[in-house]
C-alpha cells in the first residue's frame, strides 16, 4: 500500500467522543498509503475520543474547524463513529454543509458506525445502498437510504461500514476509491 496515495489530502471529520479505533486506524493506513491527513472539527484544540463510547482514550489535536475548511483543499473525507461524535456534528450547520457539498462535488466519503448519520443530515442516502450500526439504521431508512448488511458498501462514491470489526475492509475500501478519484 505504500506510496500509492502521494499527493492526496483527506480530512477527518470528528469532534468530541469519537471512537478512537474508527479514527485511528484510517489514519495509519492513509498515511502508510502516502496520503496526507488532516483533522476538522468543530472548535480549535483537541477533541476526546474515546473507546466504546464510554471509556475516554486519547486526545487529539484539531488541525482546522469545518467551519474554516475548504472542500476544494481535499480528496477526501472520512467520518468516524463513536455515538456522541456524529451527534455532535450533525447539529453543527457548518460540519453538515461540508459534508454535503463534498459529495456534490463527488469526492470520496467513508462513514463508519453511526459516521452515517451525518449522511442522513445531509440527505446523502436518499436513493443509495448503505451500512451502518445497527441503532441507527431506522433513521438511513427513514432518510430513502437502502440498509445492506455487509462489512462494506460503496454506492456512488460514498462508502459506509458497520462497526470496528470492519475496519480492515472500510480502511482498504478508502484506499481503492481515493486511488481512483
């Protein structure tokens, strides 16, 4: 995997409460792939993750607010799970915008766990096959989304996964569309 995503920058959208393994491990293997990586969220400093949405893990430091961000300055976009973390954003206009006008602009969208909901706040799975957590799957149906039970679907350059057990082939997923884009 090494070295076939030189030059591409992805931005990872998270905020406070994020499954640590779901940001983490994209990570790594975007940057062992070559990519550079960057850290949107929703203020300036670092956001807590944290394992199994209860336990806080590690702290990460924020490179650039959403709000500041530019959709144009990225090849890609990766939306972490952890509950509290997509929650977070979905009530943040300027995370939800973001996200919509980077699919508008058809570039490469992974979601992992309940990441999809920030798909449905921005009305991205209206018509689209998807995957997610179990919990939040009434709500992508209830948005026009087509609920898929597998460890990873890609439909029209939005890609989704189930939950931390589907890491490896969401991470090798993200790598196949963004060498592609």
């Amino acid at each position: 995997m090494t070295g076939e995503l030189n030059g591409r920058r992805v931005a990872f959208l998270a905020a406070d409460g994020v499954e640590q393994v779901e940001l983490r491990e994209p990570w790594r293997v975007l940057r062992e792939a070559g990519a550079d990586t960057e850290l949107l969220s929703l203020e300036d400093g670092e956001i807590q993750a944290m394992n199994g949405d209860i336990e806080p893990a590690d702290r990460f430091p924020v490179d650039r607010r959403v709000s500041r961000a530019s959709v144009g300055d990225y090849d890609g976009l990766v939306i972490p799970g952890g509950t509290v973390n997509p929650d977070n954003l979905r009530a943040d206009a300027d995370a939800v915008r973001f996200v919509r006008e980077f699919a508008a602009q058809g570039r490469p969208v992974a979601a992992i766990c309940h990441g999809p909901w920030m798909l449905v706040e921005a009305d991205l799975v209206r018509g689209r096959s998807v995957t997610s957590y179990p919990s939040i799957r009434t709500d992508v149906r209830n948005a026009g989304g087509e609920v898929v039970e597998a460890e990873v679907v890609t439909d029209r350059g939005i890609t989704t996964s189930r939950d931390p057990n589907d890491l490896p082939a969401f991470c090798a997923r993200i790598v196949e569309e963004l060498s592609r884009s």
